[in-house]
C-alpha cells in the first residue's frame, strides 16, 4: 500500500448565486402591479353638464323585460354617472324601486 493516494478529490461544483434574479423578478412584478393600479383606477372622463353642484345622471331610467317566467334569474347593468363638477355625497341610503306588472 502506498502512503499517497493516487485518487484526485472530485471538484466541488460552484454554488449560482440566484439572489439576483429573484430581486430583478421581484422588481419587475412590483412594477407590473403598479402599472396595473394606476391604469385600473383611472375613472372614465365624463362630460360636465352642471357647474358649482354635483348632479347624477342614469343612462337608463326604465328597464322592460318583457315577460320573464318565475324563477329565470335576470341581471341589469345600471350605469349611474356624476356629471357635476363637485364630489357626489349621499345623504341617505340609495334605492332602487321596482314595479311589476306595469
């Protein structure tokens, strides 16, 4: 037996430093989200038909359905817009008044 070993120690394989590529995904996700609530919350430009007071303004003041058998589901879009030049304050809690058989 030899008093050396003839065998070479295998390399050790370099560890990749992964810390910037996650920061650089982090980074451009928090940019993403940015992006996407400053967009997502631009209100729609309306046009202004009342000066110094704050009026509201139905696209639809009356919705006929027809004849809708009992029990079918029915859904209604109701757009409602400020077309005043002031902020809209409710006083009270806003109804919606439904009629039958008119």
């Amino acid at each position: 037996m030899s008093r050396y070993s003839s065998k070479l120690k295998p390399k050790a394989k370099p560890k990749r430093n992964l810390m910037p590529l996650w920061l650089a995904l982090a980074g451009l996700g928090l940019i993403l989200v940015a992006v996407w609530a400053i967009l997502g919350s631009a209100q729609p430009k309306t046009n202004i038909e009342v000066k110094g007071a704050s009026r509201l303004k139905v696209e639809t003041d009356k919705i006929d359905r027809g004849d809708v058998k009992l029990g079918t589901p029915v859904r209604d879009d109701i757009r409602v817009t400020n077309v005043g030049d002031q902020p809209l304050r409710f006083v009270e809690a806003p109804f919606i008044q439904v009629k039958e058989g008119c």
